[in-house]
C-alpha cells in the first residue's frame, strides 16, 4: 500500500548539466506516469532557468559580478565532473545528439507540457542576485514555506 | 491525507557553505512550522558543527592532517562551486550581509532554538578523524541505526 | 505509526568514494534492520560497479574516450573534496584500514549478501557509453520508471 502516490518534489540545488538532466527525467518520468510533481530550484539551479539572452537589470557590483560568472541557462551548464572548462559538457551533449537523447532545453519544454510545476526560491534568488525577468516564463516564486508544504503532501521527495 | 507530516530528517552529508545554509534553511522552516526535525551530520559535514577555536586532542599523524586541511566550523566553510580559495564565499557572505540574511551561525543557533535535534555520525568521525570535544555543545552522537529509525516515522528524508 | 517501513531505495548518482560509502553504508544498514533495499546506479555512480579489469567491447571514439577517463571499479574511486590527484583518497582507505572500516569493495559484496537490489541506469549507461558487460555481476537494468515504481512503495527515498 502506498500513500499519496501521485505526488513528488524536487529540491534542485545544483546547476551542473548532468544532475539538472536526472532532476528533469526524474520529474518527466514522474509527470508521464500521472504524478503531480513540483520541482523547487535553489541556488545553482536557478542558473537551469536562466533566459539565454542578457536581460538588462538593477544590481550591485557584486550581485552583478556573481551572475555574470555563473551559466545563462540550461544550454550552457557545466558537467559536476570532468568538465575539463567546458570540454565534458561538449562531449557528453554530442554524444547525446548522436544517440537521440533528449537536450536539457527538450527536457525543460516537456516538464513544461507534462504540467510540471516549477517553483524558484526567492531567497536564494536574492542571495545570488536574480530578478524574476531574467527567468524563463511560466516559472513560479515562491518561499521555502511553500516547499514544505508540498514536501508534506509527496510520498517521494528528493534533493538534487 | 498526509501521515507523520511533523517529523522530518535531513543528512548533512556536505560541508560546503551553499549546501549548509539550504539544510539550516529547511530544518529551521520546518520546525518553525511545528515540525519535529533530526539533522544527521556525516563526512565532510561535520566541519558545519565544529568548534572555531583549536582543540587539543590526540590524533594520529593521517588524522591531524586530514583534520588540519578542513575547515574549522561554521564560519570558514567554502562554497560548492565558484570559490576560488574563498574569494566566492566571501563574496557571499558579503551580499547576504548587505540583504541583512543569516549567517550560517545564526541559522544554527536558531537550529538550538527551535529544537532541532542535532546528531553527529560516529562512523564518520572515527574516520575523518574527530573527537567529541571538538564540536559545539548540543550536539549528540549516534550511528547510522538511530539514523534509519528516525527516518522511518518521518515523511522528508533529504541527503544534502 | 509508520507506512511500508520496510522499503527504502537509494539513487546513487555520485561516483565519489566518499559518497559510494555513505550509499553503501546506509544500504547495509536499512537491509540488516529488515528492509528491502532498491540501489538506482545512475551516471558516475555506475563507474562503482565496473569491474575492476578492462573489457573490451564495441565504442565510439568518444564513448571510448569517456569511459577511460573513469575510474574502473570500486577500488579506484576518488573522493568529492580534497582528492588532490587520489592523495585524499589513498588517505582516507589508510585510514579506514587502520580502523578496520570495511573497504568500498567488502560494503558492495555486503549488500550482495544482505540481497540490496542494484539496479543500473540503461538511460545513463547509453549516454555514458557503458555496456552491460562491463559492469559487476548480480547488477539488473532498468530505467527511470522502474526507479519510480519502488520509490512509490518506499518510506525512505534519497538522492546522493
């Protein structure tokens, strides 16, 4: 017997191009066999939901040095090893293209369609110097109040 | 329906910055919301828990330089990614005190506060090399067995 | 009161050897209290179920090229902080074997006997470059809707 079967989150911490593709087949599997899934993206993996053009926007020296380091979305991340500046990330995407794999970009586009809830977290999106401009659309802000509210509701809830 | 929604348990695994802050940030808005909350330090995490002042205790020669390579508590941990020997961490720091967020040492003092039960892996110690006195006060002990119990009445387990 | 407490399953995404012990050392634990154990190998976390020999087999160049650059097997795992170049690692099995700590190799041949399922990722392997063939014996393959199937029906689901 299982219990709220139909629901799970996800905490995606990470902005690494290999964690953010299990995160979303995870949550695409998820979404295709019925699960109501809401995936929470914090810290690095804000950067998964970067718009790919520059967006112009208020910040501090700081703020804006930090978000000038990191990747401006999903078509620019990095592996969480062998990355080798770059290298790895180009040899694991062109190995997909030849296996037909889906792209991170394909994956986000499908959790968008399965109704997938994505969810940034505002206090890290301030921390880190985000505005909600510079986020794709259909994207959700929201506290970590509102995770744990939907954590409690799940009966799978994973940190990525 | 949701079952033991006030229990939930959190392995801090990771002893980077990023990572502690978003484990005090979940443990402490769950029990500010009435949850019963266990953190289980482990590994590279118990760094998060140490004392920032030197502690004499005897240790081999592997020990005391695998203990002497890592940092000295809350207040000198790195980030996961992007920290260039601190630089990045203190750019951090910087920001989260310019937007007025706690500091890693607050959030585990409103950890204390909140009743957060705190418990250090002591498997892990024995390996990485730790004794008792070197963690801050609060603190319990106990192995991988209180672990799973704790885990089984809680409806969140997240391995951060 | 607790709900199918005795099922838990670990997505073992880290192919750290720090991280593989805590996976391993979590595994055996929940097993040995009486739980069915389900291990999901996904991306690195494959590379602890290599053998320890080469086997040859059919790849691309870049497949070939990826693969070599992992380590193979249990036995050559490097650790997520302060490897420096296997340093770290060699420290930390020195250690472990000075404290009698069971080694990456007797932990994975713990959990055959405790009968953990080891399930490795058939989406990963594809895009890793692995074959069947090249993985430690007693392994299945399977993809991510098996994973969700038993996360469905477990009390505890990690991430690592």
């Amino acid at each position: 017997m299982t219990l709220d079967a139909n629901k799970k989150t996800i905490i995606v911490f990470s902005g690494d191009l290999d964690k953010a593709m299990a995160s979303f087949i995870i949550a695409n599997g998820a979404a295709a066999m019925g699960n109501e899934v809401t995936m929470f993206f914090t810290f690095w993996g804000l950067n998964i939901l970067r718009k790919p053009e520059k967006v112009r926007t208020r910040k501090s020296f700081l703020e804006a040095l930090f978000v000038w380091m990191m990747p401006r979305g999903a078509g620019r991340l990095g592996l969480s090893k062998m990355n080798f500046g770059g290298m790895g990330a180009f040899m694991m995407k062109t190995i997909m293209k030849q296996k037909k794999v889906n792209t991170m970009q394909e994956l986000i586009e499908t959790a968008r369609s399965l109704g997938v809830k994505m969810i940034a977290c505002t206090m890290s999106m301030d921390v880190m110097g985000f505005k909600e401009e510079e986020l794709v659309d259909g994207v959700e802000f929201a506290g970590v109040a509102t995770y744990l509210g939907e954590a409690d509701e799940a009966n799978v809830n994973l940190f990525i």
